[in-house]
C-alpha cells in the first residue's frame, strides 16, 4: 500500500459486495483506479523499499522497538560499513588505507527516531511523508538501507 501510494494516485471507485461473488468471499472487495505519477518521486527505491519491509517486518510494534532489533541493527551497521567504504574510495594496497571509525548505530538511530518523533509510531499509523521524512533523517545521519 505505501509503496502503491509512493508511485501512483489511488482513487477508491466502489465497494463490491462479497455476494457478487461465487463462492462469496468472507469480505467485500472494492474496485480502485492506479494512475501512476509523471515523473516519479526523487526517492532512492531500493533505500526506500530498504525502510519500508524493516517498518513492516513487524508493523504493530513501534519503530523504536523494531529498530533495536539485534538482527536490524547489524544489517543497519553493516550498510554503514559498505556505505562508508565505498565512499572512501578504492586503494589498490589495502593496507595502506585505513577503514575510517564506524560510528554508533544504535546511538544514531536513536537520536534519529528521538528527534524525528517517530520512535513511539507504529508503522500503520504513518502517512507517506512520514516514511519520506524518516528516510531523509536517517540518510543525513548516514544510515542506509541498501548494500
């Protein structure tokens, strides 16, 4: 759904009776209209794809606690270490280049979820421009959630 409303415009058409159906269905059905956006949202896709199924993954929990996740965390520090590696460039001699300190994951994404506000949401309850936000915050901090 959020990955839907990112990319197009969603127009909700009619309800559908379940009893329109053979065998009916335990629930109604509705018929919506996707009109995708021209040009598409400036947003990195497979950051944002990243984001979204770890918000997801567990969507009743809060951010906070699905982001203090053991597994999330290494995953988040783990991108930190390829992201910083890329960005230092590629040196023939290993050895003479120095891999630069990796920061405190934990201790960012807490500021991040802290300052934002978000840390206490649950995934369901935020809109599009909440993820598009989180997704900033986290990116300005140097969080990614790509390899």
């Amino acid at each position: 759904s959020v990955n839907t409303q990112l990319l197009s415009k969603v127009d909700h058409l009619m309800k559908v009776s379940k009893n329109s159906f053979r065998p009916p269905p335990k629930v109604d059905s509705s018929v919506v209209r996707l009109e995708p956006m021209h040009p598409p949202p400036p947003v990195n896709f497979i950051e944002w794809d990243g984001l979204v199924r770890l918000c997801f993954n567990r969507k009743n929990k809060t951010l906070s606690a699905i982001f203090r996740q053991k597994p999330v965390l290494q995953l988040m520090s783990d991108n930190l270490k390829t992201h910083l590696a890329m960005a230092g460039g590629m040196n023939d001699n290993p050895a003479e280049e120095a891999m630069p300190e990796v920061p405190d994951v934990k201790e960012i994404v807490n500021s991040v979820l802290e300052d934002s506000g978000y840390g206490e949401q649950r995934s369901t309850k935020l809109e599009l421009d909440d993820f598009m936000a989180l997704l900033a915050k986290f990116n300005e901090r140097g969080l990614h959630f790509s390899g």
